[in-house]
C-alpha cells in the first residue's frame, strides 16, 4: 500500500520535512496546518517542491471545533473552511480532517452535527475537496469511530467519510471489529500511531508519547487488517506526536518511520519482504583499540588466549570455550580507547539475512575484502554498532568444503590457561538517548530478536531504561540501555558498553581470574548485609560473595551470579552464572553496580 506521514511528526522546517520524507521513500505526506504558517513558501511552490520530490499531498489537516454548534459559530466555520479549501486547492490537497469538537459551544445532538457537516461537505465538494471526520478520543461528544461513523452514515454525503486513528481508536479500548462495518469507500483516510501502555490523561498521552508502529503496545495490526478487510485502499500514513521526533534528525526519524510501516505491512499480511533470519547464536564480539595493551592484559587475565592473526588485516582472535573476542587495532584516531565496535551474529543463512536487512532500510555497509576472504555482510545499528551475520564453522554441501570467517585467520602460538568461560552470554548496548525506540524496532524487525519488557534502572544521577531482545532459546542475548539525558551518550562520553561472558562456576573462575590480576569492581559492604536479609545461604556461601564483589539474584525460575570487571576504555566485562531457567539479568542490582562504577570513576 501507498505510505504517507504527517510533517508534524518530523523535526525542522517544512521544507526539510518534505526533504527528509522524500529521501526515506514515502509515497505521500499530511500536511499540518502549522508546518504551512511558519513555512516561508507559497502553496503553490510547496506544491510544486512536493511535485519535484515525487510526493504527493495527501491531506490537510487539521480542521477543528466544525460541527453541532450554534448556527452563528457554525456561519463563522463554514466561511473559515472556505477558506481554507482555496488554501488547499493552491496546495494540491484534495482531503481535509476534520476533527470530532472539543469546542464548549458544542452541543450533544447528532442530528445537528450531521446536518452541519452535510453543509460543509457541499461545500467541499465545489471545491473537489472531500471532508474526512476523526473522533478525537477526548472529543466532547464524539470521542469513539463507531459515533463518528454513525453521524457521517446519517450525513450521507459522497464527499463527507471518516478518517480512522489508531491512536484515538485503541488508547480508547474500542474493539476494532466494527472497522469492517464501515464500507471501504467511505474511510476516507488512515492514520497510524503506537504508544506504550500509560496511566496517563489520554491528550497528554497522545501529545507527548505516540510512536512508530511495532515501538509500543497497541494492536495497530489488527486495525490496519480490520480496515483493509473492509476495503480501505488508500495510504498508511503516520501521524506521531513525539516529543523525542520533534528534536531528532528528520532524515533519520524518516527511515525509521518507514521501516516501521514496513514490518506493520509484514505483520498484517500486505507484504511479503524477505523472512526474518534469526540469529542462532553469537559468533564474536569485536572491540577497537588503538593500543592492544590497554585491554589485552585484562583478557589474558580473564583466561582468554590469542589464537590467531586476520591475514590482510590488523585483527587479533582471542578465544576461550566458544567465546570468541576480536581486537582491531584499524582504529584511525576517533577511537584511541577500547570500544566494542562489533557484534558477530551465528546466522542460518547471512545473504537472507543481509537481504532482510536491506529490505527494511538498515543501512548495509561497505566491507573491504581481500580475495579469499569470507564474505561478511554487515548492517548498522542505530548506535553505530556493526552486526556481522557470520558463519563460524560450516560444510557447504554444493563445494562440499569447511567455510567460515575463521579461514580468513592464521592460527598463533599459544598457550591455552583457561579460567572457565564457555561462551558470550549477552551484550549491553547503550543507545543515544533519542533512539531508544529506534533501536528497539531495529533489533526486533532486521535482526528477527524478540523483545522483552522495558525496565527502569536507578542510576545515582537518573532514571535508566533498558530493554532486552533475544532469540527464543537465549543463545542470543542483547540489553539494550538508555539515560535520560543527552549527555549520557556514548560519542559525548557517556555510559560505556559491555560484554557478558558465562561460567558453570563463577566463584572458581572469579578467584582464577583475580589470582591472573583482573580488577574486580568492588561492591559495598552494605549491599551484602541488605543480601543477608533478603535470601537464606548455605554456610559459606555469602561470605564467599562479599570477598569476590558476586552480585546475586534470584526468582521463580532460578538463580543468577555475576560480577564485574572496572572498566577499560570504553568497554567492561561481566562474568555470569545462570542457574536454572533464570532468564534475566540482575535488574535489582544494577543500581549497585551503577553506583560502584560512579565512585570509582570519582
């Protein structure tokens, strides 16, 4: 289906809205009546700018407070709407919102409500406008689709349809069944928006927290199936009011809105784009240094051993069990410290899943390839992170040979002294603060991770959220995290990233990996008698935990042990122990650990 997205869901000038929505790949936009005010150009030449970017202008919005008011009010609404339909004859726009009123002077009588908004679809109609009617969800009246709907059937206008919004529709509970009552040629008009489930008034809810469909909680699939089943046609358009969009980059809110109508046609079964390709497991972590001795002593200390040398590139392989973590010293001088730059992703099928990735927009990057190297495809995150979709160790059953992106390496001497990490648990990932949703849309839709429920993380100097995708059996793991100012940005030298590396044993190889000089984070003494009070231990057990810095949690499931390293650069590690069927990831002592890396950094 065509796409279309209103201009007040983007950030600047309308003009580089139009700029940015063009770039994306949107068939259309709404025009918002604000957007046009401040704007500095004619209709004519927005239509014209519009024109040239292969846009078109698919509705004008909004009109408010029309309808079932005293017929003084009405006589001064009727001369502002024509108006208004000259405006959008200059304009090239050809449907006009109009919203359900919130005026005081409107009354409760559907009656006069239709027979007002028959008037002003007659004179729409002169115009070659047609009037789409949106109960607004604090509407004064008609605050619900079926009651917008019942007043435009009473109407009977061939220029007068409703105009359905997710947001209004379901932040109401209404059951979107009734949508396929409504015949297809009289839903003149679709807006989409998502939200997260709030206790909040719902005008504060939708001016401040709308979001992209597939970033919230609401069924907008089920509404666009329920439409479409009742034969709507005309464009998915987004009309997001966001706080966060309305400071963001407008090219870059662009892409991300487009991707999420994408997955939404996915989703309701419109399209059919490449299958998502789920990772089965983490291939590598790379981290970038320009100095390996800033971080190869910790990994040595942490019982990793370096295996290998890259043939044609300055990339070391370190490995211990299956967990394997790359140092690239290809830096150039924007990182001098270690950084985890690089995620290697255990893929089914990495050209599926590169094409996925193309498909939904992630930007595919340029690898520079040596003949005879494994082809590796890699996308950008939102963060910047590279995802690699890798092949560790495979037969290819047309060459029937060995492949993988170890080949390219050359084995080095070594001498393995292991300390008990099997394997690469999971990944923490901060996000810039304004691209949390972004990521989270990124990691479900292109990587194929199920996300899992957001949780709020007091920090000493702020709330954190964070939020964790994974694949179903938890081989894949990523947290992905955000502060809540832009000052904690990683490029503005915020909150570091970090790599969660798994034990059967964690305090055997916590004592192994400090005997080997690994610095521990150290843990208040008060968090252990807050422990003590909290959970019964066998004797000895608590005390082992108070010695070594182990951070302990538990719930229904199962038991989880973890512990950190200070950080180095950029970059710190976790060694953890699931016990069970433990699925989280300390929330409850991330505090601690928020606080103990604050005052060491102090």
């Amino acid at each position: 289906m065509r796409t279309s997205i209103a201009t007040v869901s983007l950030s600047g000038t309308l003009t580089e809205k139009l700029t940015a929505a063009a770039r994306a790949g949107f068939d259309g936009v709404e025009i918002f009546e604000n957007d046009l005010i401040g704007s500095p150009l004619s209709p004519e030449e927005i239509r014209e700018r519009a024109a040239d970017l292969g846009l078109t202008i698919d509705l004008f919005q909004p009109m408010r407070d029309i309808e079932a008011v005293p017929a003084d009010e009405f006589a001064r609404n009727l001369r502002r709407a024509e108006h208004k339909f000259r405006l959008m004859r200059r304009l090239g726009a050809d449907t006009v919102l109009v919203c359900s009123s919130v005026s005081p002077y409107a009354v409760d009588d559907d009656a006069l409500a239709a027979g007002q908004l028959r008037r002003l679809a007659d004179l729409a109609q002169e115009s070659g406008i047609r009037v789409a009617y949106e109960a607004l969800a604090w509407g004064r009246h008609v605050n619900t689709y079926e009651h917008a709907w019942r007043i435009v059937e009473a109407a009977d206008h061939p220029a007068l349809g409703v105009c359905l919004d997710s947001f209004h529709i379901l932040a109401r509970g209404s059951d979107v069944a009734g949508i396929e009552a409504i015949p297809g040629d009289k839903i003149f008009f679709l807006q989409l928006a998502d939200a997260p489930q709030m206790s909040l008034d719902v005008l504060q809810w939708s001016r401040h927290h709308r979001c992209f469909p597939g970033q919230g909680d609401l069924d907008v699939t089920g509404l666009v199936r329920a439409a479409v089943r009742a034969g709507y046609d005309g464009p998915l358009s987004l009309e997001v009011f966001n706080d966060v969009f309305r400071q963001a980059d407008a090219g870059r809110t662009a892409v991300d809105a487009l991707r999420s109508l994408a997955l939404l046609q996915e989703s309701a079964g419109l399209t059919v784009p490449p299958a998502p390709v789920v990772p089965t497991g983490f291939a590598f972590v790379e981290i970038a240094t320009a100095d390996t001795a800033r971080i190869a002593p910790l990994l040595t200390a942490l019982g990793f051993s370096r295996t290998a040398r890259h043939s044609g590139k300055p990339v070391d392989l370190w490995e211990q069990g299956d967990a394997r973590i790359l140092l690239n010293t290809d830096t150039g001088s924007h990182r001098p410290e270690p950084s985890l730059t690089a995620v290697g992703l255990e893929s089914p099928d990495p050209a599926g899943a590169s094409a996925r990735a193309e498909s939904l927009l992630a930007p595919v990057l340029p690898r520079r390839r040596a003949p005879g190297d494994a082809p590796l495809d890699a996308v950008a995150a939102p963060d910047g992170t590279e995802f690699f979709f890798c092949v560790t160790d495979r037969t290819d059953p047309a060459e029937k040979k060995r492949i993988g992106w170890t080949g390219d390496f050359a084995p080095a001497p070594h001498t393995p002294d292991p300390i008990g990490i099997t394997r690469l648990d999971h990944v923490a990932l901060t996000q810039p603060w304004h691209h949390f949703d972004e990521a989270t849309l990124f990691h479900r839709g292109v990587l194929g991770l199920r996300p899992h429920a957001s949780v709020d993380l007091a920090d000493p100097y702020g709330l954190l959220r964070s939020r964790a995708v994974s694949n179903e059996d938890g081989t894949v793991r990523i947290a992905l995290g955000v502060g809540a100012s832009p000052t904690q940005d990683p490029a503005r030298g915020g909150r570091p990233q970090h790599v969660a590396l798994a034990t059967d044993d964690l305090v055997t190889t916590v004592r192994r990996a400090l005997a080997a000089g690994a610095r521990m984070l150290p843990v208040p003494a008060n968090y252990y008698d807050d422990l003590a009070a909290h959970y019964e231990f066998a004797p000895g057990e608590l005390e082992s935990y108070r010695e070594l810095g182990i951070l302990y949690d538990r719930d229904g499931k199962g038991e989880f042990r973890h512990c950190y390293t200070v950080t180095t650069g950029r970059v710190f590690f976790e060694l953890v122990e699931r016990v069970g069927g433990y699925d989280g990831y300390g929330a409850r002592n991330a505090p601690v650990r928020l606080a103990a890396q604050h005052a060491l950094a102090d």
